[in-house]
C-alpha cells in the first residue's frame, strides 16, 4: 500500500544558481501549487488546479494559504556536541577551543547525554526549518550512533562524522590513529547508506591530528567510494601559524591536506578565509567545497569570506553556507543567509535574495553531490519541505505592506528579519515534523 499525502500552497523551488537579481529563469514558482507526496518521496509538482484530479480518494490536503513553501533548508556544517557551547564569551579560535568546547564535548562519551543532545539537536534543526545537516560528532563512536539513531527514526537523512583527534586536545578527548581509523571504519559499516543516513570522515582540522592520522583519514576514504570527508581549514591568522609550525614541509595549509589525498568533489572545508590564489587553485582543480560559516566567522572575528575571489570564472572553487553552530550564533539558515550579505557587503560584495534562497536548498545540495535526492521540489526527490511564514512578527508583517507580490523583495525581508519564527512548519518525508505554535 502505498502512503500518500499532499501539501498545498505558494511553491518555490530553484533549477540552477541565479546568475544575478531578477533571473526568473532560475527557479519556478507556482503562486497556488501542490505538492504530491508518495512513500516520502515528491511524485508531482504542479498547479493545485491541474493536479487536484490526481488526488487519490480520501487524501487530505494540507493547506498553508499564507505560506512560502521550499525545499528544507540544508546546513552543511554544524558540530552536534556543542549546544551548549554557543553562546560563549569572549575568547581567540585556539583559546575558545580549549576553555569551551574540549570540555563540553567530554560529555558525549555517555551514551544518554549524547541521546538527550540528539534530540535537543534534531528538535532544534527542524525548527529552523533545516531538514539536512552536515555534522561534527565528538571524537567518541557514541555520539555518532545517537545522532543517526535519532535522524533515523525521524526520517531526516544527516551527514555526520566522528571527530579524529589524536593531539593537542585534552586525553579524554583524543583517539589514536589507529582507534581513529577503526572506528570510523566501523560507524561507516553501521551508518552509511543505512536508511537516508550518509558518513563523513571528520579530522577536526590540521592542529588535531599527526600525520599519521591524516593518512588514515585518506585511507578511509579511498576505501569507501560516495563517503564524505569534512574538516576545517584556512580559520584565522594564529590557527594558520601554528598549522606551519606543525607541517614545515606542507607548501601551505591547504596541502597538509592534499598530500594525504583529502581533497576531492565530496570534501567540504569549513571556513576557507585566508586562502592564497595557489590554495584556490587547488580546491577548484579537485572539486572541493569551501564552506561559507558567515555567524561564526564574525562572532569568533576570524575575517571575511571572499565570495568573488572563490567563484572566479577561470577556477571557481565549489561553495556551500552553514552555521557552524556553537562558533556560529544561530541555528537558522534565514539568520545565517542575512548574515552572509553583511559579510559580503564588507567585502564590497553582495547576496542578491535568489542566491541565498538557492543555496540554502539546491545550491547545498549540489555542494553535497545531493542534488538528485534533495533541494529541490521536483518528482523523485525526498519531499523535505519548509513552509515560511513571511509576516510571522510585528516587524516583517509590517515592512511587508510595502511587498507588493515582489517575490524576491519577499525573500529578503524573509533572510534579513527572518529566524525561527518565521518557520511555520517543517516536513519530513511528507510528514509534519515540526508546526509552530498557532500556525
Ligand atoms: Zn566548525
């Protein structure tokens, strides 16, 4: 039998990167539209008019009349372990590391506290209207096996990897090379592509890990084709110093990775600030992402993501945006979108609404190589919706009297006064997931 469910409503959903303001070639929009949902998956899109007679007999229809409904948001890197490390005052990249986030992590190793941060984590993700995420455990096993569990049993697909970290960090908190390398082997065994769940081979970043480590790393993944690899890289000035000091022999940050093969198309790279035109060149030869983290790179003061110097047409370096939760301030993607213009604005840049709406839905999932499964609201993907509600506070609802059926002036009202509460409801698999309150 199959199970079917439909929703209703103003449908938008991206085809390619917006080449600037203004191109409506770029996404469709149905102002009354449907989307029809089988097994989880989208199996049409279209006018409500012209599919209302393909409603099997007996199927509900849930209506969101004022709602904006896109793909579900995705957020391609956040650390799971640290819900209760953002928020933290006053510290350096290296300093805040250690005087926050080494010791809370210390936690994750308990089986209950990781299953009780799992369902924080997940409550919160859906929330925010976020229906993917690309995430950091801690360096135990356990935490890892929490956070799919949970994603697992609500039907969310995550991507998520344990931390390796066989230096520099507390001894509660750091595996060895070989344990590192064992037991992301076995979560890989376990997790990926169990269910919708995908694994990421996670060195936290250059200072962390030996060399030998970082040779496990690549060996992981030559060892298992379609795994993700995440890291952090190029943060700020003194995490790059002392990655020198570590790796004499290492041309620049950039090729401590490269030279144990962790650079390719499924590797994603936090951050990405400081780069030199070399290092560019490097990730745009193989593929890789570099990982916009707007929230946190202002909270933490670590600079300015130069967008333009990334997508250069003669060698455009792959992008993608993310929180970064607990160095990033906000759980939401709107939030984070708003963000990333004010960082680009002060780099004599700019994010036109289509841009930010498309990455945070297509435009991540093809930083993800996830574009035939989500991001978009096409036939055969996984029907993870977010329903956003344009007037969900005195202010947006006020500033959007002068909207008038503008969509993309709509859009940035919704990225630059938009949070969570602007999330009415979120869909998993055609499933509510998360209502707001009153909606
Ligand atoms: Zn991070």
């Amino acid at each position: 039998m199959t199970d079917t469910t439909a929703i209703r409503g103003r449908l938008l959903s991206f085809r390619r990167a917006p080449d600037g303001p203004g191109d409506a070639g770029s996404y469709r929009f149905i102002e009354d539209g449907l989307v029809l949902v089988k097994d989880g998956r989208i199996a049409a899109v279209g006018d409500y008019a012209g599919l209302r007679g393909r409603l099997p007999e007996g199927v509900a229809v849930e209506h969101h009349p004022d709602g904006l409904i896109l793909p579900g948001f995705i957020d391609t890197h956040i650390h799971f372990p640290q819900t209760q490390v953002i928020a933290s005052y006053g510290a350096r990249l290296l300093d805040w590391l250690e005087k926050y986030t080494f010791i809370e992590e210390q936690r994750y190793a308990d089986p209950a506290h990781a299953a009780a941060g799992a369902a924080f984590f997940l409550d919160e993700l859906l929330r925010n209207g976020t229906t993917t995420a690309v995430a950091y455990g801690s360096v135990h096993p356990q935490s890892v096996d929490a956070l799919f569990a949970e994603a697992e049993r609500r039907g969310a697909g995550l991507i998520a990897g344990k931390v390796m970290m066989d230096r520099h960090a507390p001894a509660a908190l750091t595996d060895t090379a070989e344990s590192g390398y064992a037991d992301s082997k076995a979560l890989i065994a376990r997790w990926h592509g169990h269910g919708r769940q995908r694994y990421a081979v996670t060195p936290r970043f250059a200072i962390t890990s030996t060399e030998a480590q970082l040779e496990a790393a690549g060996a992981l993944l030559r060892e298992h084709a379609g795994v993700h690899m995440q890291t952090h890289l190029s943060e700020n000035a003194e995490e790059i110093a002392t990655v020198r000091r570590l790796f004499p022999a290492a041309r620049d940050y950039t090729d401590v990775y490269d030279r144990f093969g962790l650079l390719g198309p499924t590797s994603l790279f936090g951050h990405c600030i400081h780069l030199s035109e070399a290092e560019m060149g490097r990730l745009s030869e193989t593929g890789s992402v570099a990982v916009f983290c707007p929230t946190s790179n202002l909270f933490i003061g670590s600079g300015l993501f130069d967008r333009a110097a990334l997508a250069r047409a003669d060698r455009p370096v792959r992008t993608a945006l993310a929180t970064d939760v607990g160095g990033g301030t906000s759980y939401s993607m709107l939030r984070t979108a708003g963000e990333a213009y004010k960082v680009l604005q002060l780099n004599r840049q700019n994010l036109p609404a289509l841009a930010a709406f498309d990455l945070m839905t297509r435009g991540n999932a093809a930083a993800l190589g996830l574009e035939a499964e989500i991001g978009a609201l096409e036939p055969g993907r996984w029907a993870d919706l977010v329903v956003l509600d344009p007037r969900a506070t005195p202010a947006m609802r006020h500033r959007m009297t002068t909207v008038d059926g503008d969509l993309e002036e709509e859009l940035f009202v919704l990225m630059t006064l938009g949070d969570d509460r602007a999330v009415a409801a979120t869909y998993l698999r055609g499933r509510i997931a998360h209502r707001r309150v009153g909606w």
